[in-house]
C-alpha cells in the first residue's frame, strides 16, 4: 500500500514527540521518505559545551536519530541503532546542526 510523502513525514514526527529527550532538546524532523531522514536541532547555549560548540553528545544523538528514522523508514519497521562509531572531526558551530542520513544498504535484519 502506497503512503503520502506527507503522511511518512507526519508519523516520524510522531515518533519523535513521543521521545522525551527529542521534545526536551527541542529536535525538529524536517524530512522523512523511504530511506531518508533530516533531523534538525536549534543549538541554543544550553547544549553546548564550555568552549560553545555543541556538546559531543548532542551530536551523537543527531546522528543516531537520523540514522535510525533512515533505516526505520526503508525497511518500514520500527528500529533501534545497535551499534554505530562516530568520528568527531572538527566542532560542530552555528545556530542550527543538522543531521541528513540516507540508508545505502537493507537487509532483512538490522
């Protein structure tokens, strides 16, 4: 059965309001299609660290949420990450971070 763009976009915000760290921090999902997903987060002073980047867990959590709606959304299943190794390059800065994860590879298992 075929689903709107709208109506994917519409149930991954839900899944989102319904997680009590995404509402606290203020996460927004901009975009949600088969195997794509854009997280969106204000970084207000709150969530960064002492020298004003954004608290490393913060965007660990950018990545896991986008990577999860991601792969959730193409295999059409709800999901949770069961591993993933985040490399911090250089500081994440700015009034907004933004996540955009697109699934390269499914299977029939996480």
């Amino acid at each position: 059965q075929e689903v709107s763009p709208e109506a994917v976009l519409a149930y991954g915000r839900s899944v989102l309001a319904a997680q009590p760290f995404s509402v606290l921090i203020g996460a927004e999902l901009h975009a949600l299609a088969p195997g794509h997903a854009e997280l969106q987060l204000p970084l207000g002073a709150q969530l960064k660290q002492q020298h004003g980047f954004a608290h490393g867990g913060i965007v660990s959590y950018m990545a896991d949420n986008a990577l999860t709606l991601a792969g959730g959304s193409a295999l059409r299943v709800p999901v949770v990450t069961s591993e993933f190794k985040i490399n911090y390059v250089r500081p994440a800065i700015g009034q907004r971070l933004i996540a955009r994860a697109w699934a390269v590879h499914t299977g029939s298992s996480q």
